[in-house]
C-alpha cells in the first residue's frame, strides 16, 4: 500500500483512506477482482483512481455518463494527473488523438463508454496496451432485471475470458441482493472480494407529500424559505412540463434552466455547463439530466412527479449532497402520477414477467411515499439494508403520522367501481360516491346505483388518497381508456377480506422540522461557512472569489479548484504557509504548486494582528 497511500496524500490530498476504500485497493494491487456497492458522495472514484496511477499502465475506466468523464478527466488533470476521455463528444481528429497516447502508454487513466469498449476496433487496441485495471462503472445496469438495464453491459464479460490476469472493479450505489448476484456472476472471478458499505445517506433529509394543487407554489416557497441562491435540481415527468416550471420559476426570481432530450443539443449542453460553473442554478428536468453529474455541492433535489421507481428515486435523489453536506430530497406526487405510471407498464412492450416486476416496483414507490413511518427504514430495507431505529431525519420522524382504518373506504371504492361498469376513471368514480347533480352522472343511469352518494361523509381528497393506494397496492388497474377496473384482489379486498390504512396527514409541513432538531448529520446548517463565524466566513467569501478567478482562467468548474469543504477549512485554521495547506483535506502537491501562493496571499491579508 506504500505507493497508493503517496498517490492517495500527494495527488489527491488525504492522509488516510477510508477504511472500505483501502480494502478495495489493496485488493485491486494484489491483483484481485471486487465488487464495491458504496452510496453516492462516499468515495468510490477512489477505490480505481488511485490503483490506475498506482499500477503499471492505464485504468480502463467503463461508464455510460459523458458527464462524469468530463467532470472527473478535469479534476484529474487539475492534480496532474494524466487522464482523458473516448466519447462521442470528441471530433475524429480528437478521437485519433487519445488514441495515439493510449498506445504510447501516457495515460495513467482512460474514460470510454461501453458502446465504445465492445467494438473491434477498441477491442484491437486494449491487444495493444497493457491495462493496469478495468473499473466498471453503474455496473448495475448488467441486471436484465433492473431498473436500468444496458444491453452492452452483457457484452463486458469479454474482459474475463480476453484478460484474465487484470484485475476488474465494478461500482454502483444501487444494486439489491439479486442485482449483486448478477453482477458477480456476469463481470467477476468466482473468488471476487464483496464490499457493500450499505445505501445510507444520513446527510440527506426526505420530505414527501400529496401534490393538493399547489405543488409549484409550494416548491418555491421550500426554495426561497430553505435554500435561496443554492444550487438544486428539479425533476418533471415531460418536456412540455420541464420548459413550464422553468419560466414559471424565472418570473418569481429563480435563476432556473431547462433541461430535456428535445432541446437542441448545443442549448442543453449550455445550460448543463452553467450548472455545474456556477453558484446559484436550479436545472429543471426530465430523467434525461443528472447521470454521472458529480457536482458535490447540490443541496437539494425535487420531485414534482412521481420518479419510475425507488430505485430511480435513490439514484435521482443521491445527487443532492456530494460533499456530505447536509441536503434535501423533496418531493410532490398526486393520484394523476400513479395512474400515470401503471398506464406506463400496462402499455409497454415488455413480457409479462417483466410487467409484473414493475409493478412490484411502483408498489414499492407508492408504499414508501404513503409510509407513516421512518422513510429512511423503508428505502434502506428495499436495498436489503434494514433499520432498527428511526432516522430522525425525515417528514415522518419530524411530525409524526397518525393512521386510521380506511378499509371501509376502500370496499366502498371497490364497489363503485364495478357498479358503474368498470370504465371511468377516477374523478367520475368520486363524483359518484359524492353524490354530485352531473349530468353525465344522469345520463348513463348511475344516479340509481346502490354507490351513488354513499361517500358523502368523506371528503375528495380522502377519496383520491384511497383510490391513488388502491390503484399502487394492485387492488385496481387501468383500462386502456384510462377507466378503472378490479383486479382479483380488488375483488377479494371488496367482498371483505383484508384491511386498508391510511395517514391522517396529506401533505408534510416543511416549516415544521425547522424548529425541532435535525439529526446529528444535519445540524450546523447546510453550507461549510454556517459553522464559521463573522470574521472566518468573510475569509471563506475572499477565498471563493480567488476560486472563481482561478477557476475561470483555467476553465473549469469552481470546484475542480477547491471543495466549499477546503476553502471552509482555510477560513477556520489560517494555514501560514505550504506545510499547512497541505494538512488541508484535498490539497495535493500539484494544486499546491498551481494555486497555493494565491490562497495563501489571501490568509495572510486577512489574518489579525493576534492570529
């Protein structure tokens, strides 16, 4: 390990590792295949950097994210590092380039994805150099039975059979016991060291409610109330929805951007260089946006539709929050989203094993989102990571739940349903259980069904929260004009047998878990500088704007320089000269030598007489 911990202390900037990281490199060093399953922010581009520049040859970093090669070949080389990329981003000439010094052996590390990896012309040069590992990143996306699912991922197994002897790292924060098993059984050597460091992100806080109308107003009052000039992402279920929630956040103030597929290329890359270059921008988006993005300083991510899964959820949320700063996930969702979604299985061209599996998966969603209890226990226990005690740091730990018995509820929905002929959709349904003077109601004669008005005594929202949980638990299913109808357990569920609850509260306050402590991974405020006091935070604010003037002359993201974490640090301690820098977590020698002397020209100016 001698080598990898000078590589880990001079280029990266860390005395030690942490303690699964030095498992996995020492591994790797001794020539051993592992699977690394960490959580988003806890270090995995370490677990491959470090034992690619330690290792004779080059790294052959495996990812799908052009995002993620871009953003880590520039921080790469900002340590002097030599790395680059193969993508399609690159010209013929640029391709040709790369190429050329992966054959001459300069690279210490290679970013390709794995459309790339798999052609002949690729596989001829991997004949040509000598790699010093593969590192398979999001190696989840090898599960045929995952969210996720690549079909080139398959085509990786020929790194086994064509270069038994290099050593192969997979890496993915989001795979269950059986995504594991597939990944092992597909990518690595039978005696593969297994690291999973469990699915935790303590730092992130999860607020979920009904979306009762206001969900827009309330997003910007979350924003402007919790995270006003912080940098965030949006998600949105269509395009037509992404460029509406934008201008409709720019006329109250918000520095927001769109993001989707249907944009011109050249708009979308613009407005995700602004993201990850400056301070302050909320990206509003489709799923499109956000893989690979390694920003650390996202402090919150919404939802304002339902995600496709908990899977998605976990991954789209574990963008928030790189820096291990405390960040939120928030997220708003209505009876429309889970119709929504079913009708997306229900017509998909998927087998019906496949069908049923996602299925499965949006009863999972559905089941989180409507828990009354720890939502963190719920979302770990999906990952096969259980809980035995509450997080206390989401909506339900916060303002606890109460729950009712809502099955008399649910066989009256269940019978409404088949008594108007198992055709109408949800707000037809309600309209009759209510009772209203309709006239469609009239004129197909369900003003004489036993369930006409039967519902009077619970008010619409109630009902949609009974239908939105009969339609997620499978008692009901869509029809393909979008009506209802019974499912058998619907039907078993209607002629008395099983039970259906619900929370007494649809929508969480925010405001509530501001007066009540926050958890022990939250309290301090959500910025480095909130620990500081006046005098150090206006050394912090001189810092960053060295940052930013250095970050603009060599053309990169403000954090490739320095984390807010380091520039915090510096405030608080007033390094006086290089020896103190370096003991600053993530300063090594090469952003010692390029940026050390204009820090240190800022500590010395702002330090008083008495420091």
């Amino acid at each position: 390990m001698g080598d990898a911990e000078r590589v880990l202390r001079d280029v990266f900037g860390f005395a030690d590792f942490r303690p699964s990281q030095g498992e996995v490199v020492d591994h790797v060093l001794g020539g051993g295949d592992v699977m690394v399953v960490m959580p988003t922010g806890s270090g995995k581009s370490l677990c491959y950097q470090v034992p690619s520049i330690a290792r004779e040859g080059t790294g052959i970093v495996i990812s799908p994210l052009i995002a993620l090669m871009r953003d880590q070949v520039e921080d790469l080389r900002e340590r002097g590092v030599s790395a680059a990329a193969l993508n399609s981003t690159l010209s013929p000439e640029g391709q040709r380039a790369v190429e050329e010094r992966l054959l001459a052996g300069e690279l210490d590390l290679l970013y390709v994805a794995p459309e790339r990896l798999v052609t002949p012309r690729f596989r001829a040069l991997l004949d040509e150099v000598e790699p010093a590992l593969f590192a398979i990143d999001e190696a989840h996306c090898v599960s045929q039975w995952g969210h996720d699912f690549r079909p080139e991922y398959l085509e990786l197994s020929f790194l086994r059979e064509r270069f038994p002897w290099v050593p192969r790292l997979t890496l993915t924060a989001t795979a269950d016991r059986r995504t594991r098993a597939e990944i092992a059984d597909r990518l690595l050597r039978s005696d593969a060291l297994h690291v999973v460091t469990g699915f935790d992100r303590p730092n992130i806080r999860y607020l979920v409610g009904l979306d009762d109308g206001s969900a827009r107003e309330q997003l910007l009052r979350f924003i402007e109330e919790r995270h006003a000039g912080e940098t965030g992402i949006v998600y949105c279920l269509s395009r037509r929805m992404v460029e509406d929630v934008t201008t409709w956040l720019r006329d109250r103030g918000v520095t927001a951007l769109p993001y989707h597929a249907g944009m011109p290329a050249e708009d979308r890359d613009a407005n995700q260089q602004r993201f990850r270059r400056e301070d302050g921008i909320v990206i509003v988006a489709t799923i499109a946006f956000g893989m690979g993005i390694d920003k650390p300083d996202v402090r919150f991510v919404a939802h304002l539709s339902l995600p496709s899964s908990l899977e998605a959820y976990y991954q789209e949320t574990g963008r928030a929050g790189r820096d291990g700063l405390p960040s939120e996930a928030w997220m708003r969702y209505g009876l429309a989203d889970v119709v929504q979604q079913r009708r997306f299985v229900d017509r998909s061209d998927a087998d019906e094993e496949h069908k049923r599996l996602e299925l499965r998966r949006l009863e999972s969603l559905l089941g989180y989102c409507e828990t009354t209890g720890c939502r963190r226990r719920v979302l770990l226990a999906h990952f096969d990571d259980p809980r035995d005690e509450d997080c206390g740091n989401c909506d339900n730990c916060l303002e606890p739940q109460e729950t009712r018995d809502a099955t008399e509820e649910a066989r009256m929905a269940l019978s409404c349903v088949y008594r108007t002929g198992q055709r109408f959709g949800t707000g037809y349904v309600i309209a009759v259980l209510l009772g209203r003077d309709d006239e469609r109601i009239h004129r197909n004669g369900h003003d004489e069904v036993s369930t006409f008005g039967i519902g009077r005594a619970t008010d619409e929202a109630t009902w949609k929260a009974v239908l939105r949980q009969l339609i997620a638990r499978g008692e009901l299913a869509t029809t393909e004009h979008d009506g209802l109808r019974l499912t058998e357990s619907g039907v078993t569920l209607m002629r008395g047998e099983g039970t259906l609850s619900l929370g007494r509260r649809a929508t969480p306050s925010v405001r509530a878990a501001d007066g009540r402590a926050r958890g022990a991974a939250a309290r301090g405020g959500t910025r480095p500088a909130d620990a500081l006091d006046a005098t150090q935070r206006a050394r912090f604010e001189r810092l960053r704007e060295v940052r930013r003037l250095l970050a603009q002359e060599q053309g990169v993201p403000a954090f490739v320089v320095l984390d807010d974490a380091a520039l915090a640090t510096m405030a608080r301690d007033v390094p006086r000269d290089a020896a103190g820098l370096l003991r600053v977590p993530g300063i090594g020698r090469v952003k010692l030598e390029r940026y050390g002397e204009a820090f240190l020209d800022v500590l010395r100016e702002e330090r008083p007489p008495e420091e």
